[in-house]
C-alpha cells in the first residue's frame, strides 16, 4: 500500500486496524474505528491479558499481548499506539518500518529525538503517521478556528488557556507519575493538547518561558502545575497554566484578537457543557455584542479525527497532527522544561 498523492483516490476494501494499548485511550480509539464505513478494528493488543481480552470482546475481534502479532499480520492496513508514552516511538517505528499507516497518541514520545525518528520513520516508509491531538476536533475549537480564518475576530493578539484537573495521580494510571515512562508531568499530559492548539491558531513560537511546580502531589522529579508563557514573530503573546491541581475538570481556551474574541469553554461530562463564545466589539467601544453556542455533550472529537486519518490514508488528503505539527509541539514542551530548569527565556 502506498499514500496516494492529494486527489487520486484509491478504494480499498475495509481497512484493517489493529490497536496496541487498550486503556482508556485505546477504548476511543477502537470506538472511532468501529464506527467509520471504511475501517473495521481486526485485532486487539495489549501486554495485560485482561484489557486485551476485554476490549476484543466488545469488538469480537481476536486479541493478543504480543504486539508482533499486529505487526506480522500483512491484513493489518492502520496501527493505533495507544499506550504509556514511553512505547509510543518505538511501537510506532516498528508499524511504520512494517509498512503499517499509524495514528499514534499524543505526546509524539517523550523527547524531540523521539519524534524526529517517528517522524523520519514515517517519511522513509512513506506512510500516513498521524498524532492523535484529538482537540483540534471538538466542535467550539474546530468552529473557532474557521471563525478566525474567516476574520470574525482579526489578527490575534492574546492566548489564554487553562487546563487540568484534580484527580490524585494514580487514579490516571500508574505510568503517569513514572517519569521513564511519561517523560514528563502535567505540562507532557494535558499541557501539550494546549501547545498543539496554541500552534494552530497562533503558528511556532520564538520565546518560551516556565515555572513549573511539584505542589501538592507525591510525583517529584514531575510536575503537577505548570505556567508557560509564549511570544511569536507576529508578535502575540499567549499564556497556558495546565495543572493536576485545579481540583475540578476545568478546560478554557481564549483567543483576543484585533476586533473581537472567542472563548471555548467545557468539554462535555465533568468539563462542563462545550461551548463557544464570540464577541465582537462595536465601533465605538461598549459592550460587545455577544453569542454563545452549546454544543451537544457526545463526545464527537475522536470521530472526526479518524475521518481524517482515513481519508489521508485512502486519498492522500493532508491532515492536522502531522509529523511537523508533532515535532513542532515537542520542540516547544522540550524549550518549556528548559526555561523551568534553567530560569532563562528560551529561544527556538
Ligand atoms: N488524546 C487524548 O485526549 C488522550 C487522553 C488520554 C490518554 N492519551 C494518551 O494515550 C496514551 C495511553 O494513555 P491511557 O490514558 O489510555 O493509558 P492507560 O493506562 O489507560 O492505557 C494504556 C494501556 O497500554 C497497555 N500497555 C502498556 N505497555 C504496553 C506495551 N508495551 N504494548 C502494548 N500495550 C501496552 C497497558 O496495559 C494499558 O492497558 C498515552 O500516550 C496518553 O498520553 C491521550
């Protein structure tokens, strides 16, 4: 199988996907796969019996805890790398290097060099490799992002963002608080969904600068609170506290622009009901006028990222979360762990 080039369509019979990592992440993933018209899940991976087992039930497929198995079946069309970050380049390298299309989660590894082999492992093999920054795909972001290239609110000036939670560690899953397994704190796990969406609206930043805390929970070298500040060539300069300290669900992404502003705000369940506020401000100064949309509770991001992965795969069509936006969002983490250690205002 090769990717087609943009516009040349070609029609497979179901792709086949074999998911590695059946967690919490996994689950999605797989639901998403199940649900497309154009793929069907083939086979379940995972090193714990009892999670491979319990998902291919649900899926009525076969499962098994050697990921040799998903990477021997010539059947297999697409891998999904669902598990703790610390396996992320080296399962996806091995798919890619077995010719396998691969959506692997995000962070893209623990380090840039880590995402510099996935990347350059998917490039040599000439195969799709998606990072699963499934944010991007809510609907109040994906609504945002259009009203902005539309001009709804003008050339950005600010970001603001905040993001976390308050569940102790280890309800997450162990691996999270295992730094050779996470690679990093709060700032890795929700901070760089953050980073990701930063990076779209507002491009690579020049200046990036850090603190980082170890506040409340047991989890030292890693971090459980983290505020990161970010200036770009255009000038905008964007703000972002991520932390496992917030002690309730709380996700707010604020974009001001030249001539109005836009807040997303909950993503579903216990982050509160998705919604997109627009405020455009009146010639004259005064209140701006004000609207805000609700979005259904159904979580639809893993969905719509999918399709997308499908049809890079089947039509060649390019795609978010591609190896440069992955590499780019670990070259900012990575400046942003040094700003903390060293103190200074690093450059990229
Ligand atoms: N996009 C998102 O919003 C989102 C949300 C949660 C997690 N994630 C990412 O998904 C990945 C998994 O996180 P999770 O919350 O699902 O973790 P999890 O602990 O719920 O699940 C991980 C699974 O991987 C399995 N596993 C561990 N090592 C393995 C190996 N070598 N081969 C096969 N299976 C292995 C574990 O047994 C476990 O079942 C992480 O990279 C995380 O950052 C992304």
């Amino acid at each position: 199988m090769y990717v087609p080039a943009p516009g040349e369509h070609v029609s497979y019979d179901n792709l086949r996907v074999a998911v590695i990592g059946a967690g919490w992440a996994g689950v999605r993933r797989a639901a998403a796969a199940a649900g497309h018209p154009r793929t069907e899940v083939a086979l379940i991976v995972d090193i714990d019996p009892t999670a491979a087992h319990h998902l291919a039930e649900v899926h009525e497929v076969p499962h098994s805890t050697d990921v040799h198995d998903a990477l021997a079946d010539s059947g297999v069309d697409i891998v999904i790398v669902a598990t703790p970050n610390g396996h992320l380049a080296e399962l996806a390298i091995a798919a890619l290097q077995a010719g396998r299309h691969v959506l692997v989660e995000q962070p893209m590894g623990r380090t840039v060099a880590e995402a510099v082999a996935m990347a350059s492992a998917a490039s040599s093999a000439e195969r799709v490799l998606k990072v699963g920054f499934n944010h991007r795909y809510y609907p109040g972001l994906t609504r945002a992002y259009a009203y902005f290239v539309e001009g709804v609110i003008g050339p950005i000036v600010n970001i603001r963002a905040q993001y976390g939670h308050g569940e102790r560690p280890g309800q997450l899953g162990a691996w999270r608080e295992d730094r050779e397994l996470a690679g990093g704190g709060q700032l890795t796990d929700h901070g760089l969904h953050v980073l990701d969406l930063i990076h779209w609206f507002a491009g690579e930043p020049k200046e990036v600068f850090s603190f980082l805390q170890t506040a409340v929970w047991p989890i030292k070298p890693l971090e459980d609170s983290a505020f990161a500040l970010m200036r770009f060539d255009s000038g905008v300069v964007a703000q972002m506290h991520t932390a496992w300290t917030l002690w309730a669900e709380n996700f707010r992404f604020e974009i001001f622009g030249t001539e109005g502003a836009m807040t997303i705000e909950g993503l579903g369940e216990r982050y509160g009901q998705h919604r997109l506020t627009v405020a455009r401000r009146r010639a004259h100064g005064g209140h701006p006028y004000t609207e805000t949309t609700f979005f259904d509770d159904e979580d639809i991001s893993w969905a719509a990222e999918w399709a997308e992965m499908v049809s890079a795969v089947e039509d060649g069509q390019p795609y978010m979360g591609s190896p440069h936006d992955g590499v780019t969002v670990m070259n900012v983490l990575d400046a942003l762990y040094r700003s903390a250690e060293s103190g200074q205002l690093i450059g990229l």
